[in-house]
C-alpha cells in the first residue's frame, strides 16, 4: 500500500469536474439559468453533441438541473442545483490560481 492513499470522493469530484469543458459549462451557469443554445454560444468552441452529454453528466451527479417550460415553443433552461452552486468558491479560487499560473497563449504574425 502507498503512502499516499487519494481520497475516493475527491478522485470522483476531480474525474467529474476535471473533463473537458464540464468546468466552463459550471462557469457560464454560475451566472444565471440559461437555455442550450446560450451556453453554446457562451463557449463557442463545444459541439453541440459534447454540450448535450455533459448536460446530461452534469444532471445525472446531480449539479444541473433541467427545467422544461410548457411555453409554445417548449422552452428548456438549465441551472445548478444547490450542489452546483457549491461550486463557486472552488471555482474563484481556480480563476485566482490560473490567473497567477497560467499563460494565455499569444499568436504572432509571421
């Protein structure tokens, strides 16, 4: 046995949090409820499909939520559960490490 032993609960929330593109979705739903296509446009960069799965990741753990509107047409808005909204000082604190850490890759001319 290892010296190290990792927490199961902690391995589970970074192999959740940590997938591609689940960290910005929880980001732009911080915000405010939005409907599919806002978050799409939130982050350009995710397909569409890649949107829908992690959507449903996201409300099968139990941190999104999926509220559906009778409206003509039917309108659906996603949001964080109380569980998502616990969150956000994890979050501040990632935007204050990466803002100190990370470089923001700069494109030059050629």
């Amino acid at each position: 046995m290892s010296d190290i032993d990792l927490c199961p609960r902690f391995e589970a929330a970074v192999g959740l949090i940590g997938k591609r593109w689940t960290g910005l979705i929880v980001e732009v739903l911080l915000k405010r409820p939005l409907r599919f296509s806002e978050i799409s446009q939130a982050i350009p960069q995710l397909s569409d499909r890649m949107l829908a799965e992690r959507l449903k990741e996201l409300e099968a753990a139990g941190i999104v939520e999926r509220h559906v509107y009778p409206d003509t047409p039917v309108r659906v808005e996603y949001s964080l559960t109380a569980k998502g909204r616990d969150l956000a000082p994890v979050m501040d604190a990632l935007h204050q490490w990466a803002n100190r850490w990370m470089l923001v890759p700069t494109h030059s001319a050629p």
